[in-house]
C-alpha cells in the first residue's frame, strides 16, 4: 500500500557535484546534476542543469549548461540556455551564447556575445542545433 522506492544517494544531496580547490582535472565532464567547480578544468563540460565557477576555479575548454555562476576563470566558449551570471570577480575569454546576461561591475567580459531567446532547444537536443538554428 505504501510502497515508497527509496531515494537515491544524489536525490538526497540535492544532486549537487564539487569539485574543490587544488583538484585539477584534464578532460570532460558529463554531469545530469549542479556541478561546483572550485578546481580547475581543461576539458570541455555538459550539463543539464547549472554550473558555478567558484573565485578559485578555472575551466579552459566549452561549456554547454542551462544556468552558469562564474567567478573565478573561464577560458573558451560558453553556451547557457537560460541566464548566464558574471560576477565581479570573474575573467571571461571567448565566446558566450545565452539567453539572458548579468555581468557585475569589475568583471574582465572580454567575450563575443550572442543573445538568442530560444536556446533551450539546444539542451534538449543535446547540444545539437536544430536545422532552422543552424542556418541563422
């Protein structure tokens, strides 16, 4: 009558992954949770859901999410379906696609900007462009 399957490990964590300061990883990361990343990453990172760049870390390759926090470094191209948070402290070089954009004063945002309102299509299709987006 009452059968409860038990909850995950993840679900009761409120699937957040870290990765902390002084932990650095070379290749991707293919996450369905949050991730924290306060380490440094040169690879490239996928997630369906949002990625927070802490003050101390670094990611150099791309990164496809639906919201993004970034403070420390961020070196390549970012593609965020929904909002992109830049805070004060952050370095960004590259390119960035989003939906909508916040970028604190004193922020380094050297980065082409594409604002597109349609871009959670993109997760869905996992990265892939659907054909009418691909010919814009």
């Amino acid at each position: 009558m009452f059968d409860k399957k038990p909850k995950s490990y993840t679900e009761l964590l409120g699937k957040t992954n870290r990765i902390v300061e002084g932990t650095i990883i070379k290749g991707d990361i293919i996450s369905h949770a949050d991730f924290r990343l306060d380490g440094e990453l040169t690879g490239n990172f996928k997630s369906k859901g949002k990625i927070v760049i802490g003050p101390a870390g670094s990611v150099i390759g791309d990164i496809v999410c639906k919201n993004a926090d970034i403070e420390g470094k961020f070196n390549g191209k970012i593609h965020v379906a929904e909002i992109l948070n830049v805070k004060h402290k952050a370095s960004i070089h590259g390119e960035v696609i989003c939906e909508k954009l916040s970028v604190e004063p004193g922020a380094d945002f050297s980065a082409s900007c594409i604002m597109k309102t349609n871009t959670k299509n993109t997760i869905a299709n996992d990265g892939q462009p659907r054909p009418e987006e691909a010919n814009q």
